[in-house]
C-alpha cells in the first residue's frame, strides 16, 4: 500500500492483504473477524488483537480513517450495545 501523499510504503503480507481485503469489503471489525474466523484456525482473542493492531497501523501512517459507531440499545432490555469500529 502506497501513501500518496507521503510516498510512504507499508507492505502487508498474505493475512494481512486478507484482513484489509476484507476491511476494504465489510467496513467492520466484527464482520472481518467473522470472516477470517471462518476461514483460519485461529484463537479469536489472538485474531481480534492482530485486526486491530492492522487497523492501528494503518490509521497511524495515515491510510486509513477509523470511527466507532454504537450499536442502539437493545428492544428487549433497554441496555447500551456494543461498540464496533469502522473504517471510513
């Protein structure tokens, strides 16, 4: 991946070209993590440390913007969901 605008290379390689293949995709951390679930053996803790380890990555060397979005609360209890990031 190329920085335009600083000229700055960040090389990925192949699970990492999948995770933002599928940020690139879905837009959601929770999604990707789904997705790559389904598709490595791979302990979820680890997996969801390394997607946002990415995201960090990418977000400090400015390829990427990252929000978080809140769920609603929920019909049935009334409490807060959880909260997911997004890539804009």
């Amino acid at each position: 991946m190329l920085n335009l605008s600083t000229g700055v290379y960040f090389g990925l390689d192949s699970v990492g070209t999948r995770m933002w293949q599928l940020l690139s995709k879905h837009r959601s951390m929770e999604k990707v993590i789904t997705s790559l679930l389904a598709e490595y053996e791979v302990d979820e803790t680890q997996l969801r440390r390394d997607v946002e380890n990415l995201i960090r990555e990418l977000t400090d060397k400015g390829l990427v913007k990252a929000g978080a979005k809140e769920t609603p609360p929920c019909a049935d209890t009334g409490q807060q969901g959880s909260t997911h990031r997004r890539l804009r």
